[in-house]
C-alpha cells in the first residue's frame, strides 16, 4: 500500500513538473526572456581589444571596458558606432541590431583593432 | 674655419673605428647614455663631443641660437610612475630658465594634454608662462586631439596654422616646419601626414637655398621605429624625399617617450625624452604604455633637449639631458656624476 502511494506522489510530482515546463516554456533557471550571452564584454587593456574579435547574437549588447593605465576609444570604421574618450574604468556599450561584420579600432592608437560579428 | 671643422671630424671617426664601434652603435650606445652630451651635425656627419663649460660663449656668437625641445607633458596622466606630472614638467621649465645661455623659443612636440581637456590645456598654459622664453611653438599629439578632432587645440595654439595645425617660420636663417601627423588615422595605421599637408610642404620648401638648414618637427616619429606599436608615419617617405636636396636637416619628434637617434644621409632624426613619464624600448614589454620606474629614478628617465645652432658650421647640436642629472653645462666634463 505504501509503495503504491510513493510511487503515485511521484508520478504526481513528475507530472506537474511537466506542466510547470510546459507552462513557462523556458528552462527553469533563466531569469530573462533572452537567449544565452545577449551580453558580451571587450576588454581593453596593455593597447590590445579582448577578444580581439567576438560573436554575437542579433539584438546583444556589446560593452568596451577600459582596463588599462592610457585612455582608447573604440570605433566603428564604418561609421556605425563610436564611444567617446574612455579613460581607465570607463565604459561604453553598444546594441547590434543588425547582423554583419562591424570592425571598429582605437582612433587614437590606431594600430588596436577588432571586430563584432553580428549573427 | 669650415677646414679645421672637417678635420675634426675626420680625426673622429678613425677614432671611432679604432674603437671597433661603428658610428651606428656609437650612437645607440651614447643616446642610451641620456647625459650631456653635444651633437654637432655637420654636412651630415654628427660629431660627439663632452659638452664644455665654454659652450655657452659660443652661443652668443652673432647668428647663433639655440632653443629647446620638450615633449609629451601629458597634462592629466594621474598614474604609476608619475603621480604629478605638473611638477615635473615645472622641473624641466625650471631646468630651461636655469640654461646658462637663453634659448630663444621653445618648441612643443606634442601631447601636451591627456585627454585634451580645457583645465589641462589651462594648467600647461600657467607652467609654460614661467618659461624665460616666451615664444612656444607647439605640434599636437593624439592626445591633443581628442574633443572634437583638435578643434581646441587650434583654437589655443593654431593662430595661423593650415589645416590640422602645420606652418613653417623662420629663425636666424634657419627653416622651421611644423607638422602634425596625428589627424584622421586609419584603423590599423601609424601616423598619417595626408595628401594636403604634403603638397604644402612641398610648395613650403620650393626654391630655398639647399644651404638653408630644415628643422622639421612633428609628433610621430617621422621614421619607422617600430611598427607594431605604431611608431612611425605612413607617409613620411614623401615627405623627407622633399628635404633630401638640404644640406642640413634635423627632424625633431616626440610621442615615444624615450631618445631615439638615427642619421641618414644629411638627415639627422631626434625623439625627446617625455616630461611626465617614460615608456618601454621597442618589444621590452607587452605595450607601448607608461613604463613603471622607482620614485628616485623618475627624474633620470624625464627630460628636455637643448638645440643650438652654430653660424660657423651651419650645424645643429642636440644635447639631450634628463631632469634629474646636474646641469647640462657641466655633465661632459666632470662625467655628469649623479648627485649634488
């Protein structure tokens, strides 16, 4: 009699955590509506973009954090986006709406360039 | 006169290869040296020697000058290795008003501010008024260009400049040419002089007298010193094609933060110790930026460079000589030991 019942329970339980599923339509642990690395971090540091070149998802946000001692800024060569003077702990970010290729460099240490692959 | 110069020279150089040092080496090794010494072009073959205590007399002889080069005061940088660079380059102005003979301008190679801000542009403007000589002459650097593409500094700096900031004038017979090769860089590029800029220096240097002595002034350095860190300009090969007919030329630069020489030629090249902080030789360290050094040795690593221009040989002497080593009138013949 009680195994019946162990085993009722779980199926109960079983059930209703297909239901909840079902319901939410998404994994339990995601707190957002968005898909996985919506986000993405450059860091800029010793004169170097890093990654030097990232991909992302169409509608991510990609955020430029200045880690090193001389201030750079980064800039679409394309003219699409273009943060301003970033000194050390500053950041600048920027959402991709639109799939492509975006390179972008340091327009004051033009020799430090990257790229954004928007797919 | 000029035949006693040559034999001098002469005398020199067999010195110089008995040494089995070529005259390359003895000049890497000597720029590395950073104390005073005189280095005297003369119909494109420099000459070394200690910097003697009547050096100053010379100067006053009629059409002779001299003046001095600073660069890279950063006003603004905040960090390791240097905390204040206001003070330091209140030390170098100090160091200028200290010469025993007066310089009659001084010129700034660039970087004058950090992040081109009104308060640092304010703060050099205050340090450079105490200068005995009140004419500076200043080229942007990157850092000078950072609001609004330079638009401030030429509000400041650029009375009767063209364009990004260029002009030439004239001292004593001497040519100057101020250029800035530091607007509109390309991704993934060095310094950029720029189709406009190189045609008016071509038209600037058009029908002088090959006899004229050329001082051209820029930020970058206007040879390749090293390409992955940006040290060099792109199109500089045009331009000095256009000084190659002079018969004395000196190309002063800065944004290195370390004295660099090289002789082509009757060109002769020079970069400028910074006033604020040094930075790293070529591929020592991962990146161009600030090198870090202990307190008491951040004043040997800073510095300024004194230019004098010699009638008698229709030569320029640069002599670089740091902040923290004792005065440049002295250093050759006393070795220029360290403390006072």
């Amino acid at each position: 009699m009680k195994r019946n019942s162990f085993w009722l329970a779980s199926f109960t339980a079983s059930v209703f955590i297909a239901i909840v599923l079902l319901v939410t339509g998404s994994p339990v642990v995601t707190a957002s509506d968005q898909p996985p690395a919506a986000n993405a971090a450059v860091n800029i540091d010793n004169f170097v973009f890093g990654p030097q070149t990232i991909t992302v998802p169409v509608g991510a946000t990609v955020t430029w954090t200045n880690k090193d001692d001389i201030p750079h800024t980064s800039v679409s060569t394309d003219g699409v986006f273009k943060s301003k003077v970033l000194d050390t702990d500053e950041k600048f970010s920027y959402k991709f709406e639109k799939a492509g290729t975006y390179p972008y460099y340091c327009t004051i240490h033009p020799k430090m360039t990257g790229k954004v692959i928007v797919q | 006169m000029t035949d006693k110069n040559k034999d001098l020279i002469d005398q020199k150089l067999q010195d110089l290869n008995n040494d089995g040092v070529d005259r390359r080496g003895f000049l890497k090794c000597m720029a590395w040296a950073g104390t005073g010494l005189v280095w005297t072009m003369s119909g494109g073959i420099p000459v070394s020697r200690a910097f003697a205590k009547g050096h100053g007399k010379d100067a006053v002889k009629g059409g002779d000058f001299s003046f001095v080069q600073i660069s890279d005061s950063h006003i603004g940088f905040n960090k390791p290795a240097n905390p204040d660079v206001t003070a330091t380059l209140q030390t170098a102005i100090n160091k200028i008003n200290a010469m025993p003979h007066k310089p009659e301008f001084i010129i700034h190679t660039g970087d004058l501010s950090q992040l081109s801000k009104p308060s640092e542009f304010d703060t050099l403007d205050q340090v450079l008024k105490g200068a005995s000589a009140k004419q500076v002459y200043y080229v942007p650097g990157e850092h000078d260009m950072l609001s609004d593409n330079g638009e401030q500094f030429l509000q400041r700096y650029g009375k009767g400049t063209k364009g990004s900031g260029w002009y030439s004038f004239d001292q004593k017979g001497v040519h100057f040419v101020g250029l800035v090769n530091v607007a509109n860089l390309k991704a993934g590029g060095m310094g950029s002089l720029g189709h406009e800029q190189l045609e008016w220096l071509e038209d600037d240097l058009k029908g002088r007298s090959a006899s004229t002595p050329i001082v051209l002034f820029a930020h970058i350095p206007l040879w390749t010193i090293y390409p992955d860190w940006g040290w060099g300009t792109d199109d500089s090969e045009q331009a000095l094609s256009y000084v190659k007919r002079f018969g004395s030329v000196t190309v002063l630069n800065g944004h290195i933060h370390q004295i660099m020489q090289k002789v082509e030629g009757k060109v002769s090249f020079h970069t400028a110790m910074s006033t604020a902080f040094p930075q790293p030789a070529p591929g020592t360290a991962p990146s161009a930026g600030p090198m870090k050094v202990p307190a008491d040795q951040l004043q040997k690593v800073l510095g300024i460079t004194d230019v004098n221009y010699l009638v008698s040989g229709r030569s320029l002497a640069v002599v670089d000589s740091p902040l923290g080593e004792s005065d440049a009138s002295s250093a050759g013949s006393g070795g220029g030991a360290g403390g006072r």
